[in-house]
C-alpha cells in the first residue's frame, strides 16, 4: 500500500467528530454503567458471601467466603462514585440544569 492510498483511506476531520452538545460519548455511558451496574453487583454478592459465611461450618471455607465478601462490599461504594462522576460528566456535556437549580425560586416569581 502507499502513501497515496492512505490519505485515501483516512476520513476528514469532520467526518470523524461528533457535535459535543448532541449527545455524550459512548466511553461516558460505559463508564456510568459500568460503576452503577457493578456496584450493584458486587454489593449483592458481597452481601451474599457473607451471610453464607455465617452458615458455613467448614473454618478456611468460611475465611475466605467471609474476606471475599468483605472485599466485595468495600468495592461497592467506590463503584457507585465512579458510575456517579460518569453520569455527572454527562450531565454537564449535555448542559442540562441540574436538579437544586430547578428546584431554587427566582426571588422575582415568588407568591406570598
């Protein structure tokens, strides 16, 4: 192949970017999912782990199912941060108003 052929092959800027304001990349919406999604999941079945650690009767099965589920609940709060700063970047690329924005009355409109 020559050089030739790959400016070709290359599209031009404008075909490649996307407009910001239409609509949040695809990595922003991955990110969310990702930490909500897993902080959910590693909340439910730490919790599991562990109240199954309380039934188990067999003492390294029990160390490791409980430290397990230790681990897996400890994951979940940073999980859900991350999947939180994710949907807030979202929030702020598409400039929607925040929810106390809209809740706070303009001093102007206020009945008495």
């Amino acid at each position: 192949m020559y050089f030739d052929d790959i400016e070709d092959l290359i599209a031009s800027e404008s075909d490649r970017t996307t407009p910001i304001d239409k609509r949040p990349s695809s990595w922003l919406k991955a990110g969310a999912i990702f930490g909500l999604a897993g902080g959910l999941i590693t909340g439910t079945l730490g919790a599991l782990l562990t109240f199954t650690s309380w039934l188990t009767w067999i003492g390294t099965l029990k160390q490791y199912e409980h430290w397990l589920g230790t681990v897996l609940l400890v994951a979940t709060l940073p999980l859900m941060a991350v999947g939180a700063h994710f949907l807030d970047l979202i929030e702020k690329k598409r400039g929607t108003q925040s929810f106390k924005s809209r809740l706070t009355v303009k001093s102007g409109s206020r009945h008495t």
